[in-house]
C-alpha cells in the first residue's frame, strides 16, 4: 500500500502539484544560525548572527518594505507533453538564465534566510536591491541547471525540499540525491523542509505533524548537519492553526505565495511569487516591482 502510495505521489507532484493552484501562479537558535552569505558580485558578506535576536512584534514587520522573493519549480525545455497549465511551473533553460542574468544587469544582490529575519525583526541593512532565490520539490534541473548558473553570478539560493522524492526517478523529471542536497548546502545555500509528500498543510491531523514535518527535518539534519529553520507551504496553502505547530518545532519563518500575510504571523506568511514559464525577463522584472 505504502510503496503504491509513494508512487502515486511522485508522478502527481511532478508538474502542476508544486506549490500552488493556478491563479495564484499567474497573478534554534543554534550556533549553526550563523550563516556566510553571497552577493551579486561574488563577494562573501560577513557571517549574521541571529542567534539572540528577538522577534519583532508584528506591526513593526508588517510595516517594513517586502523583498521579493520568487518561487521556481522546474527548470528544463518545455515538452509536446507539457500541458498549458504545467508550462507555468516550467521555466526553460535559456529563459532562466536570462531571467538570472537581468536580476544581475539590474543590479539583484540575493540574500538568505538569516539575512530576511534579521532585517525583518531587527531592521538591519540589506544589500542594495535584495532579492531571494527559492525553488521547491527537489527536482534534478536545480542541481545541474539552476546551481552552475547561480554560481557564475556568485547568486545563492534557497531549496525546498519534498523528502519523499529524494533520490528518486520518476517517469517525467528525477530528483536531487542526498549527496547533491548536501553539497548544495555546504556551498553556502539554504535547505528548508517542504513536507514528507506535498500534503495540503490546512489538512493536517493526528500523525500528520510528525510525518510532514519532523521525520522530514530530521532527515533534511541528517543529511546537511544544519538544523531546519524554514519552511515552504505546498502549494502555498496555509491556515493560522498550523503556525503553533511549526513555532513548537523550531521553525522561525515560513514561506507562502501571493496571498496576503497574516496579521498576528507574519514571519509564518512571508509572500513569494511564481515566476513562471511564460514570462521573459522583462515581465519578469515588472512582476518583481507590482507585486513587492
């Protein structure tokens, strides 16, 4: 039943079932907190430690100007295969690299987690023109695509990784090893958890709290040697009863999509956007200004 389970699972969260419904692609403190960043240039920021920051009340991070932060899924050429909807969660190869090459012309520095909390609850100053990388569901093309063009622009990013898909191949798409996860990590970008299976966060009950969220941070520690301090609703769904969950379990921000934050959390409704496949540089570029 289970291995028919993971089955299903894997093909279903391929294409469409990423992150979030249609409309909206469209539209612990531990010393390892400390974290070398990367800018733009290529040059390493000094290490930010959060370690005894307090979090601001929420007035005060809701009244702070967002940074965008955009969401990727799969990065690979389309197929005759890919249907109209699927194509939103597919950027192709040249595409994403020009995308990376106008955030760089346009002067982007990325930054990463610890950066946003600090400058969320604390004020602190951020690189000119901030912006963070995130990209959800382990799939292969973010290790052989995404990592080397990052790279070349001395840009990092954030992975989220869905645990039941690690090392597999599927009919459609094969997904990051443990080994690549790891090495990822260890050159300076950030893995936060995405769930056991892409469940709706809205939907968990009973048992689901430890087999979407603590046996998948436990295995994403084992395999980075980090603790796992962020978190990526599927499909972007979230609700207000959930975030007590993730606070008892050392998650310090959580990541949505275009819906609005939430009033008493915002940390644990922080907005992403969908780039999607349809858009070239330049709409690119005018999504990041409307929506941040």
């Amino acid at each position: 039943m289970k291995k028919n389970l993971l089955s299903i699972i894997a093909a279903a969260s391929i294409l469409v079932a990423s992150c979030q419904s249609k409309s909206q692609s469209t539209a612990d403190a531990s010393a390892k907190d400390s974290t070398d960043v990367a800018v733009a240039d290529g040059t390493a920021s000094e290490k930010i430690d959060v370690t005894n920051i307090k979090v601001a009340d929420a007035k005060t991070i809701l009244e702070r100007k967002q940074v965008p932060i955009l969401c990727y899924h799969q990065v690979r050429n389309w197929k005759a295969t890919d249907g109209k909807v699927g194509k939103d969660y597919i950027v192709e190869i040249q595409n994403f690299k020009d995308q990376m090459k106008m955030l760089a012309d346009s002067g982007y520095h990325t930054i990463l987690p610890d950066q946003l909390y600090a400058y969320l609850n604390t004020g602190a100053k951020l690189p000119s023109k901030p912006i963070m990388l995130t990209f959800d569901d382990t799939d292969m093309d973010q290790f052989t695509v995404v990592n080397p063009t990052l790279k070349k622009l001395g840009y990092k990013a954030v992975y989220f990784i869905m645990t039941v898909s690690i090392g597999r191949k599927g009919k459609f798409v094969d997904y990051m090893t443990k080994e690549q996860i790891k090495q990822l990590s260890d050159e300076g970008n950030v893995i936060g958890s995405h769930t056991y299976d892409h469940k709706n966060f809205k939907k968990y009950a009973g048992k689901d709290w430890e087999e979407q969220l603590d046996k998948p941070t436990k295995k994403l520690e084992e395999i980075t040697g980090k603790k796992m301090t962020e978190f990526a609703y599927p499909f972007g769904l979230w609700n207000a009863e959930g975030i007590p969950e993730l606070k008892k379990r050392g998650f310090r921000m959580a990541f949505q999509l275009s819906t609005k934050r939430d009033e008493k959390d915002p940390l644990f409704t922080i907005r992403r956007i969908i780039a999607s496949g349809y858009w070239s540089p330049k709409t690119l570029s005018n999504s990041i200004k409307n929506s941040f």
